[in-house]
C-alpha cells in the first residue's frame, strides 16, 4: 500500500490559484461553479488552506527557476525537488506535506499525481530515514516545581485559579491545550465523603 497516502494532511486544495476556472461539462453554470467553490472552500480549515497555498507555490516557483512543468509534473520533477530541499536542511515532515500539497493540485486538476510512483515514495522515504530526528521528550513537572509556582503565585483570584489550573493539569495529565479549552460547563458538583458535605461555597 503506497505510505504516502496515509499522509494527515487532507485534500484537494480550496481556492488554489492554479484552481480550474472552468468545468469540463459545458452544461455547468457559472453560479453553479461558484456554488461548488464555496463548498469546496468551507470544507478545510483556513489554515490548512493557507498551509497548501505556501507549499504548492514553494513547489511552482523551484519548477519555474528550471523551466519544469509543476502542474502536471513529472516524477523525477517531484523527486528531484525534494532531494533538493532536503539538501537544504528542510525538514522530512515539512517536505512530506509539500509533497501532500502538490498531490491535491494534481488530483483537484485532473492529473494523475506523481506522489504515486515508486520513485518519489522511496524519495521521502530516504530522506526520513537519512535526515530525520529523535523527538523531543518533554520532561513532566514534578511537586517540587509545583511547589514553587505557588509560591511565586499571589494569593489573590488570579492566582487561585492560576493554582487550580496547575493542579488539575497535573492530576489529569492535561495538554495546555486541553486546559485553555476548559469551560465552566466542564465543571460538576461533587460530594466529598471525607468531610461530610458537598464542595459547593454558594
């Protein structure tokens, strides 16, 4: 099964620049065009979108320096420009979603990709085993860092919460992002048995 297509990065690319301005069927309106734009627009994140739009345009202006085609392009195109950029110093994963970007446009436009030949999936998959890198393992906090939040902590309704959001992040094991999205519908009552009453101060 072909690595490349379990790559995160979804398809096509809404409102690329090189997006076909017209159908292949003449009965298509052009409102009717528009209609699918819209919908094809809505259907990724505008950071995806955006994401694709710098990849692919990366991709054309390295075609245009050598007079290659970069819609459709050619395999050994593809691969040639991803060997270079990863000579560069280009990271594997960023390569990879470039190769994702290029292989939307081909299919949005019609064109069969050349991420699909052997030859660019045994590229990046070169490159990932000669440039990649051992993640980063972050460290945990530990009670002794805690300790010393809360003493930097004020004691005021800032720094309440600021202690709370501490201790729940390392009770539960929370990403920050996780935390951030926390609202106060997340929160319920609980009893506390230990001390014969329920938490509530109201």
């Amino acid at each position: 099964m072909n690595r490349f297509r379990k790559s995160p990065f979804p398809e096509p690319i809404p409102n690329s620049p090189t997006l076909p301005t017209s159908l292949p069927s003449p009965t298509i309106a052009a409102n009717e065009l528009d209609a699918v734009r819209e919908f094809v627009s809505a259907a990724r994140a505008a950071s995806t979108t955006d994401a694709y739009h710098r990849d692919f345009s990366a991709f054309e202006r390295w075609c245009r320096t050598r007079s290659h085609s970069s819609l459709p392009a050619r395999r050994e195109t593809l691969a040639a420009y991803l060997a270079c950029e990863a000579t560069r110093g280009i990271r594997p994963s960023t390569l990879a979603r470039r190769a994702a970007a290029v292989a939307s446009m081909h299919r949005l436009a019609g064109h069969v990709s050349p991420t699909e030949s052997q030859l660019v999936c045994l590229t990046l998959a070169g490159i990932r085993r000669a440039r990649g890198t051992a993640p980063v393992r972050k460290t945990p906090i530990g009670t002794e860092a805690i300790k010393a939040i809360f003493a930097a902590t004020p004691d005021t309704i800032a720094g309440f919460r600021d202690r709370a959001l501490v201790l729940l992040g390392f009770a539960g094991a929370f990403r920050r992002s996780e935390l951030v999205a926390l609202d106060v519908d997340d929160l319920q009552e609980a009893f506390d048995r230990r001390v014969g009453g329920d938490l509530r101060t109201d």
